[in-house]
C-alpha cells in the first residue's frame, strides 16, 4: 500500500472542471513533484484533497495510509492534516505569523515547549549554526528568506508528519538558499522516511530532488513517470517548452543585443538622472544584542536616468530589497538622501501625494500583494482615488480598461477576483495597478520569481514592450542575473549591503 495514492481526481468549481482526472503514487522517503506552469492545476491537486481550497468540489479516489480523503468530514480532514501532514508555502513570509517569533511558531504547530526540543528541531533545518543562537527569539522580518523557508519546515515537521506537501518552497529565493532548502528536503526524506509531494514550475530544478514528476497542463496530466527519463526524453511539447528544448524559445525573453543596447547607448546620451541617491544607510536592531544594529545597507549611492533599467543583484539577505525600498521611500533609511529631477524627497512618513505617484511598485507574490475582497477593476483603480481624485467614475473606469489593455488583460477581467486569476494574471493585474497613475518609474521586487518560465518569460517581454513604449525607468530587485541582462542597463551587485560591483 502507498503512503499516498491518487486516482482520477477531478476539481472543479460550479460548472467548470479545473483538475481531470490525474493519478500518482507516492511511497515514504519518496519525492513525487507536480509541475506546471501559472493556472495549469497543480496547487489546486497538492492541496484540494486536504480541504484546504474552499469552494471545490472533488471526484475520484485520494488516500493517505489508506484512508480515504474525499467524502470525509472536516472534523476527520483537520485530525488528518494535524497528525499527518505538514504544509510548506512558497511565501513564508506572509506564511508566518509577523508578530510572533519563532519559538512561538513552533510551539503553535506542535512542538514540546521546551526550549532543548525547539532548538534540536532548528537544529534539523539547519538553523542552529554559528551567529543563529538567538534564532528562537526573532520575527519573521528579522530572518533571511532562505532562514524563513527553514522555519516553514521546522514548523511543517513538528509533529513528525508522514507527509510534507511543499508548494514552490524555493522560488523565491536566490540560488544558494534553494541550493540549501532543496538539500534540506532530501536529507528529511532520508532521516525520517518523509514522503514529498513537490509542487514546482521548474521541471529541470526538480531534476536532483524528485523520483518522480506529474507534468500538468490546464489541469491534465500530460506526462508522468521517472524524472531522469521525462527530463531526458520528454514526450510532450508542453513538457519540452518548460525545459527549453526541442525548438522551445530560450528561457530568456529578449537577447542582451536588440532592445536592450539601443536603450543602452540611449543612456550614455542622457545625463540629468531621473533619481539619485546619495550615501543611504538603513540599520536594523539586533536581537539578543543590546545596542547592537545590524547594517543592511552600507552608505550606498546610485543613479537613474529616464528610460533606464537598472537591476539591485544578490544573495538572500544582502540588502538589495532593504536598498530599494528605501529609495522608493517605502521603507526606513537612517541617513543619506533621494533627489527626484533635482528634488530632495523627505522620508516615508511626509512624503506628499503627488511624490508617491513618481515610483511605483511591483511586488513578488502578486496574489499576496491584491485585496482578495475586490474586484481586478477596483484594484486597478486604487490609486487613482489618490493620485487624481477629481475624475468622475466614467473616466476613472476608461482609465482602469486602459491599464488593463496595456498589460494586455480584456474588459471581461474587470469583474473578477484576485482568487480566480493565475499567477500571471495577478501579476498583469498587480502591473496595471502600478501603470494606471502614470508613474515615471516602476520598482519590480523579485517581479517574475514566483512564475513558471513559460509566464515570467511573457510578464519580461510586457516590462521591455512598456519601458520602449513609455520611456518607463525600473529599479529590478532580483536574485535571478541571467533575467537582470535580458532586461537591464546596468546590474549592481550588492553584499552584506554594499556595492561590490557594477556592470554596464
């Protein structure tokens, strides 16, 4: 008998079916990854069976050690999931609990109040080493994405489950601290004999951490089998497309030459900089040291002219999200100061109306980042309550369709949630959001590392097509320097919050 089996499971909601009938297997100490582009159903199949996706309705066989989970009360569901199961989300920073430290965290999801046991369990995540001793007493904002994703996992394996379902427990972070994660998730499976189920975009990254992979398209399972023959020899198109191979395009969307130069030697001929900042430094309090603050960024100076791209590289934890909002004035800065066209922008707090609408951000989780009440039309027009708070309700709605048509969403997207889109489209949805206000300068924070190849690859050529059209200025905060030169004038590398190098 497996740990886990599924059999023709179907998902669907009201009249639409969204999963048809997938089956897998999936033994102990085993790793069995879903994998599929945005909105291609594999979330809906690791999760739906748990009865943690509300409103669906589920059809054919899912059972864990046997039992089976379709059909049965939420009563039995909750038990199930609390003994059983551990959850690993792609977000752990919206995942986590902000104001509650991490002993508090593992203490919730299970584990003896006793601080030998939480520190053992750290201790298998690998969060125990030197300089982490105080890693109990800190805050979610106080860790590294890749120690954040750590305690997700110490927190999913409090309870000694059988199975660990992770959904895209490593793309957002940069790739040394997926390197990490990923080794963390293999070295489990071996010590405890934990079952994986794996959801992931990235067929050829899961190619060392699963046995096996379901590949998912528009909630069909176009392939399934051993992970070195799929990824050897895949027999799909749609497969092929998410490796890169057999005539797909590159994973790159533009070529460094081409668009990219020309609005290069177009910036050796600009030289009045749209943005400059000068000499900031942003400090953190130290936890367990009193007195003690943490730099995260290091007196760091740049400039940005109109039309340029410039990327803020480097590892989880170097400064470079810390550098940028800063710069935008969305978070704090201790000292140094921002000019905009020459003008000397004040600190977050009294910055006026009209200085917000210069730059405007792009977040990482664009699900996370949209009100899930609204409706995509009411999004969109946020900001225009603030920024032109005089137009009638006629043109503050051509306003919201014309968005909208820039990142190339119809007038049929105006009316739905933020629930029923796909990550690429809660991306465009969040992209026309920060359009709509005519900003002069867009802010992409880690903008694509949540999405499938297929779908960043599409959301990049959006960013070239708007920068061309719009002569728009971006300030890309990434991890990702492949993706930094397809779209970037300049990359600067950042560590331990400086600058240790610049490339044009």
């Amino acid at each position: 008998m497996s740990l886990y089996q599924v059999e023709g499971l179907g998902v669907g909601v009201v009249d639409r079916s969204l999963v048809h009938d997938v089956s897998f297997a999936l033994e102990p100490g085993e790793c069995v990854a879903l994998i599929g582009e945005s909105g291609s159903g594999k979330t809906l199949t690791g999760f739906a069976p748990f009865g943690l996706v509300d409103g669906v309705r589920l059809t054919g066989s899912v059972r864990l050690s046997g039992q089976e989970l379709i059909g049965t009360t939420e009563v039995k569901l909750r038990e199930t999931r609390a003994r059983d199961v551990g959850f690993a989300f792609q977000q752990p920073l919206t995942a986590l609990t902000a104001h509650r430290t991490v002993a508090q965290h593992l203490v919730e999801s299970g584990a003896a109040h006793d601080r030998q046991v939480l520190r053992a369990l750290l201790a298998d995540v690998g969060l125990m080493g030197d300089g982490l001793a105080d890693v109990l007493r800190r805050y979610p904002h106080q860790l590294s994405g890749g120690q954040r994703q750590r305690v997700m996992i110490a927190c999913a394996i409090a309870r000694a489950p059988k199975l660990l379902i992770a959904d895209e427990p490593t793309s957002a972070l940069d790739a040394e601290s997926r390197a990490g994660v990923r080794a963390l998730l293999r070295r489990l499976r071996k010590t405890r004999n934990l079952g994986v189920l794996l959801v992931s975009h990235d067929l050829a990254e899961v190619a060392q951490d699963a046995d096996q992979v379901v590949v998912l398209h528009q909630g069909r399972a176009v392939e399934t089998g051993p992970t070195r023959d799929v990824i050897a020899r895949p027999q799909s198109v749609y497969a092929r497309a998410l490796l890169g191979v057999g005539g797909a395009e590159s994973a790159l969307p533009i070529r460094r030459e081409g668009g990219t130069a020309k609005l290069r030697r177009e910036r050796r001929n600009t030289h009045t900089p749209l943005l400059s900042a000068h000499d900031l430094h942003v400090s953190y309090r130290q936890p367990g040291w009193r007195g003690h603050r943490l730099k995260a960024v290091d007196h760091v100076s740049l400039e940005i002219t109109q039309g340029e791209a410039v990327a803020l590289v480097g590892a989880s934890g170097s400064g470079k999200s810390t550098l940028a909002r800063a710069i935008a004035r969305l978070g704090p800065c201790d000292s140094g100061k921002v000019l905009w066209r020459g003008e000397l922008l004040p600190p977050r707090h009294k910055l006026r109306t009209s200085q917000r609408q210069h730059i405007q951000p792009v977040f990482q989780d664009p699900v996370a980042s949209l009100d899930p009440r609204w409706r995509v039309c009411d999004v969109v027009a946020e900001p225009l309550r603030a920024f032109a708070p005089d137009l009638t309700t006629a043109e503050r709605d051509a306003r919201v369709l014309a968005a909208l048509e820039a990142v190339e969403l119809g007038p049929d997207y105006t009316e739905r949630r933020p629930q029923t889109l796909s990550g690429g489209q809660a991306q465009r949805v969040a992209l026309a959001r920060a359009l709509v206000s005519n900003p002069e300068m867009l802010m992409l924070d880690e903008a694509t590392s949540a999405l499938d190849a297929l779908t960043a690859r599409a959301i990049v050529a959006l960013f070239m097509r708007l920068r061309t059209e719009r002569g728009l200025a971006i300030l890309m905060i990434t991890h990702d320097e492949p993706l930094a030169r397809s779209l970037c004038n300049r990359i600067i590398r950042l560590e331990a919050g400086r600058i240790i190098s610049t490339d044009s």
